[in-house]
C-alpha cells in the first residue's frame, strides 16, 4: 500500500467515525426532544410525572403485578427513585401491594380499579401523542425506522473488555 | 360509509397507533441502551459522568467559550446539576470561568489546556465506543437512519392546546 492510499483510507475511516456520531447525535436529539415533549404534556394535561406513567404502563401489561424489582428493571426512563414512585401512587390509591402467601416480607404490585381507569385515560392521550410525534414520517417510512431499529438492537455492547483506555488519565 | 367500512378503518387507526406507539418505545429503548452503554465506560474508563463528559463536548465546539445559561442550553442528556457540575470539572482544573469585560457579574466558561488534552483522549474512545455500538448497520443503513431521523426531527410539537384532555382526571 502506497502512502496516498494510506493517507485516503484514514480520511475514510475518520469520515465513517464522524458520520456513526453524527448519527448518534440525531438519535439521541430525535429521542430526547419526542420524551421531554411527552414529560411536558403528561405534567400539564395529567399532573403526572412521566416515570409516574412509565411504571403504571409496566403494571397495566401484568394482572397479577410485578415484584419491586421487576419493576425497577422493566423502567423505561430513569429518574425518580422507584420505591418514592410508588409510595406515592398508593397514597393516591392508585396502585396497592398485594401480599405474597406464604411470604411474609414479599409483595406484589398492582394497579387498583382506580388506577387502571386514570392509566386508560392518559394512555389514550399518550398513543395519540406518539403518532402526531412521529407523524413527519409516512407508515412506510415508520416502518423502515422501526427494522433499522431491530437491527440496531442486536448489538450486544461489551460491557468489560481490557483496552489501553482503561486507566484513568 | 356503511358500518363494516367504518369498523374496518377504526381498526387500522388503532392498528397504526400501536404500530407508532410500539415504533417509539423502540426509539427509546436503542437510545437508552446505547447511551447507558456510553455512561458505563465513561466511569469505568475515564471516571467521568455522562454530564459532565457532555458539558465539556460543548465547551469543546466553542473556542471562544459559553455563558452558563447557554452551557445548560445545549446539554445533550440531563441529569446532574449545570453549576455543580461546572464547579467539579474547575476544582480538578478541565474547566475555567473567563470575566466578560464591561460586565462584572458575567463569565464565560472556556476548557483549560488540561480540559482540552482529557478530553481529547475521550473523544477519541467516545467516537470508537459509537462507531462499535453504530455497527449493526452496514453504512448504507446508517444513512437511511439518519435521513430518516433528519426527517423526524422536522416535527414541531404543539407544547400548548386546549383539549378535553386539559383536566386532571
């Protein structure tokens, strides 16, 4: 390989590198900007925080509730401790704990009558907002978005891995 | 329209809302695993917050320095207090606050020849990091991600309207 070749393969390399961050950049805006649309309105239309909603969405899906730390780890968006969550949606009585038989320190949560009518509610809000959101893109083009996505997820990141960048500078 | 038609068209209205609704949750959940993905190694490589890596990306674009309230602008993630995280970032000397002359009360903040040098070595692992994350998708998939994002972004919410929603329930 000649130096021209070297120099040509480099400046590609570096392009690709830029490029992969630049989409990056537009992933994480294009997300960040839907989320902090639907944070605001959920807080004005609702009065309801949106981890509030993401763990009443992630009790809606399952009848017979879900251990706290299920809970935790089905979370969408992070911010707001989880047991503060729901210590105050059963203050409003819109989630109970269920206890565990034969468990006496265990419990299950669950949304109560009342809960699941407000979620139903808002819900209905919500899903029309994520279509008006993503509504700058045709059906068709939603779903190229959404196989391009699927095959983004395969990525299993290597969480460990020895590399020279491992020491603090 | 008889009733089948409209039975058959209030199908597919509700088909396409979870078809957009399902669609987001996947936007989320690949911005959220890549970006969790990042914040990891940025601890454990580097020590560092995925705020505070942001704030200093920021200040790195701009030779000339940024106010405060223009640094909190452009924060890319949230999380973690803008001043607090200045004071961190000046106390280990990455970070400096330059008077603005003719105003005494202002300053802008600028990085320090050692905020350029550290941050430099995680730009470097941070552009590899994405490139690794990013590689799923052949370059020519990424390009159409990226257009179709680059349309995405085109949306404009209406953060304000009068809706039967307006209530609290």
């Amino acid at each position: 390989m000649n130096a021209r070749q070297n120099t040509d393969m480099e400046q590609r390399a570096h392009a690709d590198h830029h490029a992969s961050l630049r989409l990056w950049l537009r992933l994480l805006s294009c997300t960040t900007r839907i989320e902090d649309t639907i944070r605001q309105r959920l807080r004005e239309q609702f009065g309801i925080t949106l981890p509030r909603f993401d763990l009443m969405a992630q009790l809606e899906r399952e009848p017979e509730g879900l251990a706290m730390g299920e809970v935790s780890r089905r979370m969408m968006v992070t911010g707001g401790n989880v047991t503060s969550i729901v210590d105050q949606l059963e203050r409003e009585q819109l989630v109970q704990r269920l206890a565990v038989p034969g468990d006496r320190r265990s419990f299950r949560l669950t949304l109560t009558d009342a809960g699941h009518s407000t979620f139903a509610t808002m819900a209905q809000a919500h899903q029309a907002w994520v279509r008006e959101l993503l509504s700058p893109l045709s059906t068709k083009e939603q779903s190229q978005l959404a196989a391009l996505l699927g095959t983004l997820k395969t990525v299993t990141p290597r969480t460990t891995r020895s590399s020279p960048c491992k020491e603090k500078p």
